[in-house]
C-alpha cells in the first residue's frame, strides 16, 4: 500500500489504499518511516511524497485508530525521519489531508496541493493529543493562532487559504501536481547528494 519508484537521484513515494482514501495502518506508518530513514543513509537528492487518487490521506485507518494506533509513536518517528533527510522533499498533495497525516507533509520541506484540497485536524473533537511536534512545525508555517484555529477550534481550511496562510506553497491542478512537483526537484537532482544536503543544513529548520 505504499509504492516507491526511484529513477535519476529522485524518490516518489506513494500512499496507494484509495479505496480507503489512503487512511493509513501502522504497517503503512512503519513502511513510510522506514523508507525515510533508508533514504537518510542512503540519500537520494530529493523525494516527492503523494497520494493515489482524490485524497491525499484521511489520517489514521478507524479501525486502528480505535486500536490504539491514534497515539502510536510510530506518527512522531514518521515525522522525525522526513524532517531529519538532507534532501528535498516535496508533498504533493493530490487531495485532502486530515488528522495525523499532517504530520508527514508539515515535515516536508515544501507542499504543493490540488485546488479541491481541504486541511483538517480534528484532535479537539477526537479527544487526541496531537503529535507532538506537529503544533510546533504548524505554527512555524502559519503562526500561533491559525495553528490553533485549526487544532483547537477545529477550522477546515480549503486550498486558497492554505495558500494565503502559507501551508502550503503553491497550487496545481491534479493533471500537472507531480510534474510541477518534479520540476522543482530538477535543481537538486543535477547536484551531488553532499551539495544539496550542505544548502539544507544551512536553512533553518521548519519548528
């Protein structure tokens, strides 16, 4: 349910359950966790993370998260992995990202979305903690109180506003979302892996 497909120094990394919307298992979780950490030691000069389908990912499989998988720690090593690669990242977001899947693409360095996109994260009504370094990474990008407009006041916020607000970067159609996502990695992929990682080391980190 995760596909990885890696050509010319650029991972693509897909969640494909769209059946479900892409809502994520703890195995999902591990195997995501587990190519990032790969990548960190075995670097390639950027990823690109993305969804099959019309969602991105509606966070946490039901089933599971009744299970306990809502406050795994799994989410968090996820996050870690994606924030500590010395690469680019991209996620291209073809669809709407709820919940904990968040994390993952607040860890991104950068996030392209479709223009139907929708961002939510419901741990107010859920009676969740979020992960924890996900307020951090939000408020980082959009400020403290939009952080708590979506976390505490439980906001839905559509593309144009992610954009306004600067979660996300740029706005695509779902047509052209990975090509203009790959175009960005153009740069980074004609670089050696040590140059692309020297100019993120010198870029402050994201919360």
């Amino acid at each position: 349910m995760i596909d990885l497909h890696k050509a010319d120094g650029l991972w693509t990394v897909t969640l494909n359950r769209p059946d479900k919307a892409n809502s994520l298992t703890r195995a999902m979780l591990v195997q995501l966790a587990e190519t990032a950490e790969a990548a960190r030691h075995d670097p390639p000069r950027a990823l690109i993370l993305t969804g099959a389908g019309k969602v991105f990912s509606a966070g946490a499989d039901l089933d599971e998260a009744r299970a306990g998988l809502a406050t795994d720690p799994v989410w968090e090593r996820l996050s870690g992995a994606m924030a500590a690669l010395p690469c680019l990242t991209i996620a291209a977001l073809n669809g709407t990202l709820a919940g904990g899947a968040m994390g993952m693409a607040l860890a991104c360095d950068l996030r392209l979305a479709v223009p139907g996109a929708k961002f939510f994260y419901p741990v107010m009504k859920l009676g969740f903690l979020p992960q924890p370094s996900d307020p951090a990474r939000l408020a980082a990008l959009i400020g403290p109180a939009r952080a708590k407009m979506i976390l505490m006041a439980g906001a839905r916020i559509e593309a144009p506003e992610a954009l306004a607000w600067g979660l996300v970067d740029r706005l695509a159609p779902p047509e052209t979302l990975l090509a203009e996502a790959r175009a960005l990695t153009a740069d980074a992929c004609a670089a050696s892996a040590a140059h692309v990682a020297g100019i993120k080391a010198l870029i402050p980190a994201q919360g």
